[in-house]
C-alpha cells in the first residue's frame, strides 16, 4: 500500500473505511520520511440527492472527507502489453528490450551502464567463484552464470536494475542436490581409468557439472510452465516475511558450508532433516586437525573487507560513486601470495583448482537424472523467482517502473534453459550487485550486456590466473557478504511490533529451515502462510459502532472517547466474511452484542408511547467481503429474530454479489427496509418518517 500510494501519474490517493488497527499502523512513505496517512478531517461539503428503481431519498447534510497526501510527480511508466493484441505489440511484450532499446538515451545512459557493467563485472569475478564452490561444481560455473543465462535475461526481463547471476542461496539449494546425486571427484577421476562408469552404479555416477545442468534445465522448465499458467502473481503469496525468514536461516546453511574451509577442515557430507546439528558435531570432533595458516589467511581477509565495508567506503562514496573494487583486490592479493610466495604448497592450503581456458560446448543435461530431482528443483525455481521478483520490485517501486511478475517467470525460465547447456547453475537476482549496479548509474540491462563482454574477455585469457587462489580467500568472500542476510534476524521484533501472525510466519520459516532443513522450512513457512490466512478468513469481527461528535464519521466505541451514541439507533459493523465456517459465531456474536447473551428472553412488551419507534439495528457490511448460503440464511435468522423482539434491522453496503445471494435465499420480502450505501444515510433514513423500500449497491 505504501509503494502503490505514490506510484503513478499526476492524481491523488483517496482512502475510505480503514480499521483503527490499520490506522495505527507505524507506516511510512518509502520516498518521503512522512506518515502515509493523515486524519485531519477539513473538508466539507453537502450531499447528494439518490434516485435509484423508482424510490425517492433525498438527504442534505454535512460529509466529512479525509484528505490523503497528493502524488503530483511527472513519473514514466512503462505499459503492460497483453498477449491478446497485434504482434508487432506481442513481441514487444515478449522482448522487453526492445521496447526501451527504442527510447533509449544514448548521450545520457551508455556511459553509465558502461561504468555500470565493468563494476558489475569486477564484482562478478570473486562472488562468481566463491558462490560456485557452494553449489560443489567448479568455481568457473559462477562466472559462466554471469554470461550466459544473463544475456538471456537482459532479452526477455521486465526489470532494468537487477543484476542476475549467481546468488548464495539457491547455489546452496543446487549445491545440496549436486552433493546427493553426483559421484566424488576421486571417483570420478578413478571412473575415467575404467572402461564402464556404469560400474560405479546410479544414481552417483553423474559428474557434478551434469547434475548442475540438470537442476539448472528442469527449474527452467517449472518456471516456463508457470508462465504458461500465469502462475506469476501466485508465487507473490510467498510475502516478504516468508522469504526473509526462508533467506537469514539459509544464510545459517551457507556460512556453516563454508567452516571447513575457513578452519582447513575435511567435513563429511550429510543429508535430510537435522543435517546441521550432525555437521556441527563433526566440525567439533575434528577441530584438533585445524590448519592454522588457512585460520590466519582467513581472518585476516574478513579483517580487510569489514574495514572497507564499514570504514573506508562511506567515505570513499563521497568522493567517487565507483566503489573500490575491494572483493578482487583481496582475490588478486591471495592468488599472488600463493602463487608467488608459495604459501598453498607450503601450509597445505587448499586451492581453486583447473579453470579451463575458454567458453564450454553446449551440452545437454542428463535426462534420465530428471525423475529424481523434480522435487528439488521445483523448490529451488519457487525460491529462485520469489527472491528475483522481490528484488526487482524494491528497484521497480524506488524508480517507478512497472515489473511484470508472468514475464519474469518466462525470462528466468529461458536463462535457466540456456544456462543448462552451458554448465550453469540456476541463476537469480543478488541485492549487492543490484545495489551497485544502480548506485554507480546503471539505467537498463545494457549493463548486463556490458558485464557479460568483460567477462568472456576474462574466461579467454585471465581466468587460469586464480587456479592457484586458496579457498579459504573465497569462504571468507561469502561469510562477509552473508552479514546483511544473517542480521535480518533482528527485524524479527520489528515485525512482531506491526503483525505478531507474520511474526510466527518469519520464526516458524525460520527455526524450520535452520533446524530441519532447507526445502522442509520452505513447507512449513508456506503451511503456516496458508493457515493464518484460513483463520483470517474464518474470523469475524464484531464491533459497535458511535458517532464521533459533530461529524458523519463512525467509530469504534471502546477505542475513542469523543463519540457518542445515537439514541434509538444501535450500528453493528463486521469485518472478514460471513460463511459456512462462522455462520454461528455471526449469530451468536450479533445477539451478545445486542442482549448480552446469545439466548435472548421472550420479548418484552413496549409501552404505548414508545410503540410509535421502534429500535432500529444498523448493519455494516462494508468490509465483508463475501457471504455463502449459510452466512445469508444466518443473517435472515437474525432479522426474524430481532423483528420479534421488536427492532427494525438497516443494511449497509453490500457488495453486488452479496445482494444476490441474499435474493436467492429469500432474505429480502415484501417490505423490505432499504440497503444503504454509508453508516450515515441508515441513520438519517432510521431518524425519519418511513419512505418507500430502496435497494442500492456499494458506491
């Protein structure tokens, strides 16, 4: 709500019916250190003459407006394009780029995704590596993500400023997947000597890079099929709380993944439920063998990029929006001290390994691995996309640009495709490259492009210089970009402040895929989502409404002092819906509201100077939003109840689909009193002499 209140063109945001829990809300505008809403009430004005099926009402009174703050901004926006229009609109809508290749500013934004894309590329060298080794594959892979399936989305991708590639997170996902199915490195190589690799026996005897391009081909496939379904906005019900959760306690698996090599440490490998504590338990049992020298590179490589991080690059950004390249310095100085101070041979470090020279073949990935890994890779293209798609919306909200969450999927889907044949991992949106890639200027995916350039040139000739690079340099890399996603931990008492459901939504995500493991947290976060929003859906809340003095404005009675009540007149509103579900919590939650008991005794008889009014109830449906046959022939119930017990009952804005099913349970007859669209024309219209039956719908 506060992203899409300032989005858009020259125009104004106009709110009506808010709770006073929602107002209550501690919610700023994300561009402007200003509260969202405002509740100054300043405005008057009288309304309105209804004339509607031949009934007659005419109401002059005072009406009370609640101002919003006024978006008057000259912002672009790009259009959405239907697959239903001409072609030469369709492949605008298919191809993206070509769209803002046609506007494109050439003497304002080429230098700027230049610069963009040689940072991006800088970056892209190191986290690329480093992030590969978490998938178990080849720390070239990383840099081959960078190319190939990015090149692709720069095609077909709706966002300009996020930098696709490799991502922590989900090189973890793939990498748990590569460590189940693929064979050993040792057993590969022993395999090689052999005349039959059947020999070693399914399902491990696929190299590493095979099972890669195997999860990287089939989450291409999922997210393609999602596109075809339109599934784009269904994977937005993964909320942000749900992927921070998913993410700071994955975060937990990848700095663990990288202790063994801070430490100089052999760790066996462990799979399934509780795989943590089991990893933990023989890191410990295997401290003893620690190399101190791999400790001693490690700490001090942390050491360097923290200082940079927190000391010398705020100041440096006041100078010079390029940030010093500090991750490929501390690469360069490691591979240099192992190459040419000989500290890997002599302290036994372990390094990079062969970096072939060149660009891979194609080759496809193999298909009968497929059947074992539909699972893991479902998950891994719902993660993947979700993250994507948030980020690209943080960026698309800040610059005001509109995302298109089904084009997305087809973008992700073709670069996962593509990237498969080329050796790659699944690939996803990273926050730091986006960040900088837009903090140095970077205007649309031509900077990707630009990236992608730069790095062939460094796969051709400069990538076998890092072979000798010590490992425990790139474990290092990883840990510190970790510190963000590990912090986000402390926002769990921000979150509880502003929703405790969203509350137990990040912490049950949260303890599930730090305890359990990865794809388990993923389940139970999504099961628990899906819960809280049945018992949401099954709540109905009742409160009793007072008019606050001298206005037309309805509120809460137990939550504001300065209302008043209206004599003769009892207002009931209802929030949620009314189903089959809590059809008996309507009824019964009504009749305590009214009598202060759900069993109401035998009428009472008026005496005969009050018999001239009778007691009217007020029903505000306004924030209902759906009534079933239960719910309706609940409320026709309540009316015949109440009628006994000598009280009219006003209606008040139903929806057109709630005033059907009503007809069709035959809750309205003959003599019906009218439904009104606001709290106020039923009181006015109850504080009057009767007029003729009126049906009217919501405004």
């Amino acid at each position: 709500l506060c992203r899409y209140a300032s989005f858009g063109t020259k125009g104004s945001v106009y709110m009506f019916g808010l709770r006073s829990e929602l107002m209550m809300k501690d919610i700023t505008m994300d561009s402007e250190d200003q509260p969202l809403l405002d509740f100054d009430v300043d405005l008057f004005r009288h309304l309105y003459t209804m004339e509607e099926h031949g009934a007659k009402i005419r109401i002059d009174r005072n009406v009370c407006l609640q101002p919003s703050h006024t978006v008057d901004k000259n912002i672009s926006q790009t259009k959405c394009l239907s697959i239903n229009c001409k072609p030469k609109k369709f492949i605008k809508s298919l191809f993206p780029a070509i769209g803002w290749l046609c506007t494109y500013q050439w003497k304002e934004w080429l230098a700027k995704d230049l610069i963009a894309g040689a940072t991006v590329a800088i970056m892209n060298v190191p986290q690329g590596m480093a992030y590969a080794l978490l998938g178990n594959v080849p720390p070239v892979v990383g840099i081959y993500m960078a190319l190939f399936p990015v090149l692709v989305y720069a095609l077909l991708g709706t966002s300009r400023h996020v930098s696709m590639g490799s991502f922590a997170v989900v090189c973890l996902m793939a990498g748990n997947v590569v460590t189940k199915y693929a064979a050993p490195p040792e057993v590969m190589i022993a395999a090689g000597n052999t005349t039959a690799i059947a020999d070693i026996g399914p399902p491990n005897h696929y190299s590493p890079i095979q099972v890669a391009s195997a999860v990287a081909f089939l989450v291409g496939i999922y997210q393609l099929i999602m596109y075809v379904l339109r599934f784009g906005l269904l994977c937005t019900l993964l909320s942000e709380t749900l992927v921070s959760g998913f993410t700071a306690g994955a975060a937990i698996h990848v700095l663990t993944s990288q202790l063994k090599d801070l430490f100089g440490i052999k760790v066996a490998h462990f799979h399934g439920p509780l795989k943590l504590i089991y990893i933990y338990g023989d890191l410990f049992s295997k401290l003893h063998t620690t190399n101190l020298a791999a400790v001693v590179v490690s700490a001090i490589t942390v050491v360097v990029l923290i200082a940079n991080n927190e000391f010398l690059k705020p100041v440096a950004a006041k100078w010079c929006i390029i940030p010093v390249p500090i991750e490929l310095i501390v690469v360069l100085c490691g591979t240099l001290a192992s190459t040419y101070g000989g500290i890997s041979t002599t302290y036994g470090l372990k390094v990079v390994g062969d970096i072939p020279v060149g660009l891979p073949q194609p080759t496809l990935p193999p298909f009968d691995l497929f059947s074992s890994i539909l699972m893991d890779s479902l998950i891994i293209a719902i993660i993947a996309y979700a993250i994507s798609l948030s980020m690209a919306l943080i960026f698309a909200n800040k610059l005001k640009y509109e995302i298109d969450p089904n084009q997305e999927l087809f973008a992700q889907g073709c670069g996962n495709i593509v990237g498969s044949l080329f050796s790659c991992l699944p690939f996803a949106a990273s926050l730091s490259r986006s960040a900088i890639q837009q903090s140095v200027g970077g205007c649309t995916q031509l900077t990707s492009v630009f990236s992608a350039t730069i790095l062939t040139g460094v796969l051709l000739w400069i990538a076998p210089f890092f072979e000798l690079l010590p490992r425990c340099v790139l474990a290092s890399l990883i840990i510190v970009a970790l510190k963000g996603i590990l912090f986000q931990a402390a926002d769990i008492i921000k979150i509880w402040k502003v929703s405790s459901s969203e509350a137990i939504i990040w912490l049950t995500t949260y303890a599930a895929v730090v305890i359990v493991d990865i794809d388990y947290g993923l389940l139970a976060g999504v099961a628990v989502s899906v819960i809280i929003l049945f018992v949401r859906g099954a709540q109905l809340k009742v409160l009793v409404l007072e008019r606050l003095r001298n206005t037309e404005i309805f509120l809460e009675a137990d939550k504001y002092s300065k209302t008043e009540t209206i004599p003769g007149v009892t207002i009931i509103s209802y929030t949620g819906c009314i189903n089959f579900v809590n059809a008996v919590t309507f009824k019964k939650r009504t009749l305590e509201t009214l009598f202060g008991t759900s069993e109401p005794q035998s009428p009472f008889k008026v005496a005969p100077q009050e018999e001239s009014r009778r007691e009217t109830v007020v029903m505000d449906f306004r924030s209902i939003s759906y009534v079933d046959s239960s719910g309706a022939k609940t409320l026709k119930s309540i009316i015949e109840e109440l009628s006994v017990h000598d009280r009219n009952v006003l209606l008040v804005g139903l929806s057109g689909s709630s005033i059907l099913m009503l007809q069709s349970c035959n809750v309205f007859t003959q003599g019906s009193e009218p439904i009104f669209p606001t709290v106020q024309d039923a009181v006015t219209y109850s504080q009057s002499k009767p007029l003729n039956s009126v049906y009217s719908i919501r405004l």
